[in-house]
C-alpha cells in the first residue's frame, strides 16, 4: 500500500472486534492511528501491541465520533505528513481484502470524488432481526451518491481545507461533511467492491430503538444546521418523522368517535407497501417486508430523538452521545 494512504480506527469497548479492525488495517498499511473513546476493557493497551499509534481522548469532554476522528486525522498527519488520502475505521470493523486498493483506483479514476465508499456487510445478520436490518441498510446505491456513511476514502487536504468533522454532532456527523464536500465542488461516490464487515451486535429491541431515537436526533440537529440551505439537508426526514410520528396518531385518536377518521390509520400499511414495493429489490421478500415495517415502526423513536434535541437546545443542555451498544 502507498505511503500516502494513512487509516484512523475509532473506538470504545470494542474487544475482539478492535483486535480484528486494527490487524486488518495494518496488513495493508503502516500510517494506522487509533483513537480511544474512555474504554475500560483493555483497548488501549491491545493498540499498542499491534505497534499503532494511539490517542487517548480527554475524558473532560463529551466524546462524539467526530472529535475521534479529527484527533486521528491531526495525528496520522503530525506522525505522516505525507499522507494524501486517509481511510475512516470503526472499531467494529474488518476490512475486505481489496478495498484499500480498489479506493485508490477508484480515487484516481474519478478525479472530481473527494470521498470514496463501497458496500459494507454485516458480519452476523443472522443473529437478529436488527442485525438483518443494518445489512439492508447498509448497502445503496453505486454512482454519485448524496452521503456515506463512517467508513469511507477522503482527500487529505479536502479534510483539512474543511476542518473536518463538526465535532458537537452526537450523531449525522458523516451526513454533514458530504454536504460540505458537495458544496466544494466534490462528488461522493459509492462503488461496487465491499468495504468492510460490520458487527453491529444490535440483538435487542431497546437497542433498536436507542438507535433510531438517535437517528432522530441527528436529523433535527442537520436540519437546523443547514435546513434552509439549498439542499434542505434532512428536511424531508423531519417532516416525515413528525407527520407519521406524532400528526397523524394526534388526529386518529382526536377523531377516534368518527369512524370514517379512524380509516387514517391504514395510511401506515399503505406506507408499508410503497417502501416495500420500492426499496431493495435484490432482497428476499422477507427481508423487504421487514425493511418497509421497521422504516415505519422508526418514525416514532426518531419523532422522539427530534424532540429531545429541540428540548434540549431550549433549555440550553449540551447533547450526549447516545449509545445503543
């Protein structure tokens, strides 16, 4: 691998799976930092072992996703300055053999990408339904795409011409730096070769919704952010969350003597069908079906993620990172 590729691995508790990300990642590459996020389970000193460089966040701070990997962006270039592109990690990652080399391709062959991402596969979709779920999600769309997610290629000095992550972003925060990259002329292109294997390890229902509240909160605190602009950045999705999430249920149960107003409620399985007639069609029908329920199913966790963020921002409090794992 070029000396000009550098990787940034982020992390907390992730055990094994920190083990298997950062020996992936140096098989391929020597430039490899990994930023720990306050763990207690021993990551920092099985980093070190692997001979990586590693910073430890100030637990001072609220951590985000986003302050980790601006930390190991300014480290990977502070210890390889000639660092030209850089690949984002997470801990609960393994790189697929050829990736690295098939971004680089792909880096060259578009010359206008600033960011570069491919299909990313869930190690163990068979444990859950939730874990089936973010197989599904994961995979969209190869071409110019509108946003990635946290495992991807980026130009160095892109990332650096745009500072980076925002880093009081608790979530969405990969959403956002593609807006500022499209804006800078850039394109953000998903090819065809698979990334990574991802063990999201979601086996629980609390966990599921944790992580949709949390999806929420990240599209209302986009939309504030960059709402008004051009793009409307997530204003369709808070529109949808609130309509589906709290509209609609208010008017069925005010309306719930008024039986031709209770018909409002097949509105849900109308929604149900069209995302299931439109979505994903190399999948089973089962797992179409099961895509097109929790889509809806979600719309109330992420109705109540928005409401906290806006709660929060009235009254001054500083958002958390919200965990679901």
């Amino acid at each position: 691998m070029t000396q000009a590729t550098g990787i940034v691995i982020i992390g907390r508790n992730e055990g094994e799976r920190l083990v298997r990300a950062i020996d992936s990642a140096t098989r391929f590459c020597r430039a490899v930092v990994y930023v720990d996020s306050g763990s207690t389970d021993g990551s920092v000193i099985e980093a070190a072992r692997r001979n990586v460089a590693v910073v430890e966040l100030d637990m001072q701070r609220p951590f985000t996703a986003a302050r980790a990997r601006n930390a190991g962006f300014r480290k990977l270039k502070t210890l390889f300055p000639e660092t030209e592109f850089v690949q984002f990690l997470d801990g609960d990652c393994e790189f697929i053999d050829g990736w690295l080399e098939s971004a680089l391709q792909a880096m060259q062959d578009h010359t206008d990408a600033g960011i570069i991402c491919g299909q990313l596969k869930e190690r163990h979709p068979e444990r859950s339904v939730y874990n089936t779920l973010c197989d599904i999600e994961w995979n969209g769309a190869v071409g110019n795409v509108k946003e990635c997610g946290g495992i991807f290629m980026i130009r160095a000095d892109l990332f650096d011409a745009l500072n980076g992550f925002r880093e009081s972003l608790i979530a969405g925060e990969e959403p956002e730096l593609c807006l500022r990259v499209r804006r800078a002329g850039y394109s953000v292109v998903r090819i065809e070769h698979e990334m990574a294997w991802h063990d999201a390890n979601i086996l629980f229902f609390s966990q599921w919704w944790k992580r949709a509240f949390r999806a929420g909160h990240a599209y209302a605190e986009g939309a504030r952010l960059h709402g008004a602009s051009p793009e409307k950045h997530w204003v369709r999705e808070v529109r949808s969350n609130w309509f589906w999430g709290a509209g609609l249920p208010v008017i069925a149960i005010s309306a719930w003597l008024s039986p031709p107003m209770m018909l409002l409620a097949l509105a849900y399985p109308l929604l149900m069908i069209r995302i299931y007639r439109h979505a994903h069609l190399h999948r089973t029908s089962r797992e179409r079906r099961l895509f097109a329920f929790y889509c809806v199913a979600a719309k109330l966790p992420q109705m109540l993620g928005q409401l906290k963020f806006h709660l929060n921002s009235m009254s001054g409090k500083t958002s958390r990172l919200i965990e679901y794992k």
